[in-house]
C-alpha cells in the first residue's frame, strides 16, 4: 500500500519494474502465492502425505449419463468419479505419496523393484482390484498417459490475511486438500462476501478487514475437519461421528455446508426472519 488515508492506494509491482495502481489489490494467485510470500513471508502449503492421480476419460457406463458422485474408500485409498458430460467421467484415485513420486504406489504390499519401469496405469490397476463397479472398468481402459498428478497441501489459514488495502483470497489464503471437496467451494464463498463489502461505502482497508473477520470463523471450522479427513485416524473418527449422529444423509450433509459457508448462513438466516416476519 501507497500512500495514507484517502490518498493510499494499492500497487503492485512487476519483475519487469512496470507497476499497477488500484484501490485495492486482491491475491487470488493459488497456494503458491506471490502476494501472501509479500505479506506473511515464505512460508509454503506443506504436503500432506497423499496424492490424487486423476484424469477424465470416456467410459460407457450409466454413471457418465447421470448427476451423481461416486466415492469408494478402503485400505488402498480412495476414489471419486464425476461424470462431466457427454459420455466423460472424471476419476480421482488418492493414495499415500512421497515428494518426489511421479507413478502411484502399486498392490498393497508390493514393494517396487529397483531399476524397473514403473506405469501408473498398471499400479492403478494392482492397487485397486477388487473396488466396485465402475471401477474395474474405468481401470481397464486408463492409459499412462492420462494420468494426472495431484499432490495434496495444506496451510493454516493465516490469522492476518491482508495489510492495507492487500488482501488474500481463495487458495492463497486458506488451501486444503480436495478430500474435503471445498476449494472451489471456499473461493467462491471468499468472492460473495468481498464483493458485498466492497459495494459499501467506507475505507477500503477497513471493509479488507471486515471480510477477513467474516470469513475467517468458517475457515476454521475447515480445517479442523480437513486435518482430519486427510489421515486415516482422523477420517475413521469423521465416519464414525456422521453414523452415530445420523450426519451422512444428503440432506444432513447440505445442512451441515453452514458450518462453512458464509452464503448459506446467511440464507438460513434469512429464510427464519421471512418465517418469523409472515408468522
């Protein structure tokens, strides 16, 4: 930031030396964010221990036609498939990995031999036999080269997210793995508030803060689930609180979104105040 009171103003600064001036400078460049390095120091996403291989692939199958979700979880790891249209289907298989890994590990207990040709494809295959329709099928026809590397990360969300009028946003702010399935999810929720503050009348630096307190209780909530969704222990004590408390239905999973989401909160809340004002 530029300058004090109604004269600051947010600049960035380029490698070439060509600078840009605004009212605000927003970082939403990712978990290997330049403006958080600028702001908290070099502190990077540390990795979590898994990896997701994925791809989309087309696969004639009744799931590739429909809308749901598939997800299979056991001591292999995991998978999720989501059809994506005409015909695609997103997979995901998540397994244990070390920095450095570019194939998955193959059968569980199978130790690679040294010097030999690893095929990501073929270690798929090992690792996950005997996983339930689709799986076999989607296993069949993937090749080496449609395997995608994912490795996992993860950074405490910070308790300063911005200084001035820079502020941080979406997976430079607060990344997780995509176990928890809210990356897009939580940008998007980033964005909702920020803007609406942003149409407010007031300092900006001021408005930058407001939506960092707003934001940050859900965040929290986030992580603590998400630290312990991406580790064996923690994610059998998940399943096991969602079956106890009746938490795994769809309906029960959309109503406990709230803990997360600054949007369904608030048109939880709405809808009470439309129910007590029509009552």
């Amino acid at each position: 930031t530029r300058g004090t009171g109604d004269q600051a103003r947010a600049v960035a600064t380029f490698a070439d030396g060509t600078e840009v001036v605004g009212d605000v400078l927003i970082g939403a460049d990712g978990h290997r964010s330049a403006v958080r390095r600028h702001l908290l120091g070099d502190h990077p996403a540390a990795h979590t221990g898994w990896a997701t291989w994925h791809g989309v692939t087309a696969l004639p199958v009744p799931l590739t036609s429909g809308h749901e979700v598939n997800a299979f979880g056991g001591p292999a790891g995991w998978v999720a498939l989501h059809p994506v249209g005409e015909g695609l289907l997103f997979w995901a298989f998540e397994t244990p990995w070390t920095d450095g890994e570019l194939v998955p590990p193959g059968a569980l207990g199978d130790e690679p031999e040294p010097g030999r040709t690893q095929s990501a494809a073929a270690n798929l295959r090992a690792r996950f036999a005997g996983f339930p329709h689709p799986v076999p099928e989607l296993l069949e026809v993937i090749e080496d080269q449609d395997v995608g590397l994912f490795p996992h990360v993860m950074h405490r969300a910070p308790r300063r997210w911005g200084e001035g009028r820079v502020v941080l946003v979406g997976d430079a702010a607060h990344v997780v793995p995509p176990r928890v399935a809210q990356g897009v999810n939580q940008a998007l929720e980033d964005a909702w508030v920020l803007s609406g503050l942003l149409r407010e009348s007031g300092d900006p630096a001021a408005l930058l803060k407001r939506y960092a307190t707003v934001r940050k209780p859900k965040i929290r909530a986030l992580w603590m689930v998400a630290k312990m969704a991406d580790n064996d222990f923690g994610g059998k004590v998940l399943r096991t609180v969602a079956k106890v408390g009746r938490q795994a239905s769809p309906r029960a999973q959309k109503r406990n979104f709230r803990y997360f989401s600054n949007y369904l909160s608030q048109k939880s809340k709405n809808m009470r105040e439309l129910a007590r004002d029509t009552a």
